[in-house]
C-alpha cells in the first residue's frame, strides 16, 4: 500500500443526497454542523486524513474503525465526502430537540428491548437502501491508544447486506480525549483510509479469516497513521537538548 501521499486537510464540503429519506432539515443540519466541526477539527485538532478518496461515493458501505475517542463519529464524518449514518438507542430519538438531530444525522434507531436479530434486520435494510454506515469493531473506546481485539458482529451484516467493508485507522484522538478526561485538548490527529474490501472478497473468506484480515489491515493503517501523523516531528535527542539548554543560557 502506498504511504507516501501528502496528507489532506477536510476541506471539501459532503455530497448530501436523499439516501434513506433525509428531509431538507437533517440536509440542513447536517450540513452546518459539518462545517463548524471542520473549522473546530482543523484548528484545534490539526485533522489530517490520508487516501480519503476510496470512500466510495454512493452505495451501501461498512466504514470499519477502529475506536480511540467519542472524537471519532465526527472525525470519520469530516473525513468524508458523503453522509455517514450510526446506530443509537430508539429512546434517544423521543427526547425532543436531541432526538431531532441525531435523526438528521442519520443515526439508525435500535431497540434494545427487541431481539437482536430484529435489529441486525433494521440494519441490513438500511445498508441495502444506500447508506454508510460507521462500525467500531473494538466495542468500545481504548484505555491504552492502541488497537484492541476486534469483535465479529460486522461480519453478517457484510455478509446479508451484500456491501464492502472500508477499513480506517484513527490515530491521535486518544491522546486529544482519553477515557480519563471530562473535555479534549489540543493535538494532532490522523485517520488513514485502507483499501475497499469487496463482497466478493468477503464471500470468499470464512468468517475467522474475515476477522483475521480486517485486524491484519486495521493494524497497518494504525501503524501508517502513526508514521504520517510522527512525520516531521523533531526529535529531543540528548544534543537537541544540550543545545536548546546553552541557547536559553546565553539569552
């Protein structure tokens, strides 16, 4: 895989179509809160994405990520040029306000009263009609920064829906928002797009070599991340430090 790409800030705005009946409101919200979060990313986070571009633009799609901090809905979404949609809890979209905008941004309601393989349905459905959908296969946030074991549940929903699996790797958004702190600080974050793993592909592998092989991409983008966002750091060798000691000496 080539990494030496320069790396891209967000700056195109979303392609925003009518995919699963998206009111002229939810484009609206969508849409500003895209660009207010762009100039927030930018500024404070240094947002960066790499290979952007193999996202595909319409059709059903599992965007695979692996999950550093409550940063990375957003950062996925300002990475990309289309719409991305998540799944939440029915009972978030009966409180008012809130539950108007997470509707607009697309968020797929799941009841968790109901058996789980009437909300695997409502789902599938949903890659079906067109949408992207985000899936952090960890299962939850990590305590440490690094990759964690990947869990299957994204597997028969590629398998039934029938569409590709876009891995990407998010690095920086840890250290940017740790599980320890209540707010985020400053940073430097980088997400790094893989190659679009096919239906074909994916019907081709049983389903431990399917979860083998999205950790395998998953942990080289993780690592093709880390490499981009170290780029042009400069290292404190002991010498850097001596000298930065005399220079703040003679001054």
């Amino acid at each position: 895989m080539n990494v030496t790409a320069s790396p891209e800030p967000a700056t195109k705005k979303p392609v925003i179509g009518s995919v699963g009946g998206q009111t002229a409101f939810g484009r609206a919200v969508y849409a500003v809160l895209w660009m207010l979060s762009r100039t927030l990313g930018v500024s404070m986070f240094g947002f960066r994405a790499r290979f952007r571009e193999r996202v595909p633009p319409t059709g059903g799609l599992i965007l695979l990520s692996s999950h550093q901090s409550h940063l990375d809905p957003l950062l996925l979404g300002l990475a990309c040029d289309r719409r991305l949609s998540s799944v939440a809890r029915s009972s978030l979209f009966n409180f008012g306000p809130f539950g108007a905008v997470i509707a607009a941004l697309g968020a797929i309601p799941i009841d968790r009263d109901s058996p789980s393989v009437t909300s695997m349905k409502t789902v599938i459905a949903a890659l079906k009609r067109g949408i992207a959908l985000m899936i952090f296969p960890e299962g939850t946030r990590t305590k440490t920064g690094r990759l964690g074991p990947l869990k299957p549940g994204f597997i028969p929903l590629a398998r039934r829906s029938g569409v590709p699996i876009l891995p990407v790797a998010i690095v920086g958004a840890w250290e940017c928002w740790p599980r320890t702190s209540v707010l985020p600080g400053p940073g430097r974050i980088r997400l790094e797009f893989g190659e679009v793993l096919h239906p074909a592909e994916i019907a081709a592998l049983d389903d431990d070599a399917l979860l083998a092989e999205c950790t395998r991409r998953l942990t080289d983008l993780d690592a093709a991340a880390r490499a981009a966002r170290n780029h042009g750091r400069t290292i404190l060798t002991p010498r850097r430090l001596a000298q930065r000691a005399i220079r703040a000496r003679c001054c």
